[in-house]
C-alpha cells in the first residue's frame, strides 16, 4: 500500500506529458512553394515546403533524422536533432502568420558546423 502512495505521489510531479508534442503550430503553416531569405545577406532560395516540419532540417534534406522537440508553443517550436553519422542540428521556428515564420537553426552538417537565421515567406504553389 505503502509503495503504491509513493508511486501515485511521483506520477503526480512526473505528468504523462513526456510524450512526443505534435508540433500543431508547424501543421498550420501553408504548403506550397516558401521563398527563404537569409538574415545575414546570403543568397535568397525557393522551396517546396509540403507541411511546415519541412522547414526544421534546412541543412539536412531528406535526411533520416530522430528528433526531440525541446519546445512545442502555439507561436513557437525548437527542435533538436541527429542525422546519422555526426550531422545534428536545432532550428526554432517562430510563425508570425500562416504564411511568414521567422528561422532560426544551427549544427554540424557534412562535419561544418553552421549557423543562420533567416525569413521564411509563402510565395505561392510549388512548380
């Protein structure tokens, strides 16, 4: 009985939330095609985003990444990740409207490390 009070007593302090969060604010962005624009005057580019977790592993597409989201927000997401081999990164994605987020990601990817922040705007469907 005794045990069973200690464990009701910690599950209380330790809710069941440490689920994977479902990163809803991501599912609200627009697919289509984002123009992404780089704070520090690198070279603009265009993507095709098909849902806005696209937008999590810039600098490593298509890679099979496992992920742990350190902040899941109704405006804000980070998410830290690890590619295989030494590749990992953590991006915070910022959503200022359904169509407009704000960027920010650094990491290690082909075994540079790097860094930037950038904006990332809907600019209409993919071709």
């Amino acid at each position: 009985m005794a045990i069973a009070a200690v464990l009701a007593a910690g599950s209380a302090l330790f809710p069941a939330t440490a689920q994977t969060p479902g990163l809803a604010m991501l599912d609200r962005l627009e697919p289509g095609a984002w123009d992404l624009r780089p704070r520090d005057g690198g070279e603009r580019r265009r993507i095709c985003v098909a849902n806005g977790r696209d937008l999590i592993q810039l600098r490593h597409p298509g890679s099979d990444c496992s992920h742990y989201v350190v902040e899941d927000g109704a405006s804000e997401v980070t998410v830290q990740y690890t590619c295989r081999g030494s590749n990992y990164g953590r991006t915070s994605i910022r959503r200022e409207n359904a169509a407009l987020v704000q960027i920010e990601s650094q990491g290690i990817a082909q075994g540079r490390p790097f860094q930037f922040t950038a904006e990332a705007r809907r600019v209409g469907t993919c071709r």
